[in-house]
C-alpha cells in the first residue's frame, strides 16, 4: 500500500497536547484571560497542514505547519501504522514579531495524537 496526500484543516484542536503551555516555559508568552479560558491539555488551531506519504505501515510525515494564536510550528516525521508510535520534530515559534527568531525544538516519541475539527 502507498499513496500521497495533503492535509489542511482550520479552527481545530490537537487532543491531549498542550503546545501553548510547554512553550511558555522557554517562551516570553503573557497569558491573557481568552488563553487562560482555552488552557487545557489540548492545543487548539487556526491551521493544520501537512504533507504525508504512506508505504506500507509506514506514513511520512514530510511536513507539518501548525499555526495557533500565540504559536508557529514547523517539523516533519513519521508514524508506524502498525505499532501506532509517533516520531514528530517540531519547531515551535512565537507568532510575536519580536521572538520569531526563538525556536523551541521539540521532539515527540509518542503513542497517537488525534485531531479533532469541524468536518465543513
């Protein structure tokens, strides 16, 4: 089995991973009362795109570009279909013009992430 294929997605959540709040211990980000509302253990989303090719049980990730309020990410990576692991760089940005050039590199080991979005 393989393929290629595009992902895009708006106003959603990344499920069980707070990005928001692992960047705001190496990041200056002020927390204002609508982020403070929104704090939880998921990541909500203005964008979700990437890039993906599967061969057999494994799909590559070949780009992610994720766009919050607060934060920019930027990685690639792979996941194992068959064992359901996540291997995910990502590097992580404020979307404040002074810290752009702040990267936060984060790597995930990780069983699966799920995506949740309104389906339009």
């Amino acid at each position: 089995m393989q393929g290629k294929f595009d992902f895009n997605a708006r106003d959603g959540e990344l499920l069980g991973l707070n990005l928001l709040d692992l960047a705001t211990q190496y990041f200056p980000i002020n927390y204002n009362d609508e982020l403070l509302q929104g704090k939880s253990m998921n990541t909500a989303y203005q964008a979700f795109t990437s890039s993906l090719s599967l061969e057999n049980n494994l799909l590559t990730v070949n780009k992610i570009s994720l766009k919050t309020p607060v934060l920019l990410g930027e990685g690639n990576g792979a996941i194992d279909l068959h064992t359901m692991q996540c291997d995910i760089n990502l590097k992580l940005s404020a979307t404040n013009e002074k810290y752009q050039n702040l990267k936060l590199p984060i790597r995930f080991l990780i069983a699966a992430i799920r995506l949740s979005t309104n389906w339009k």
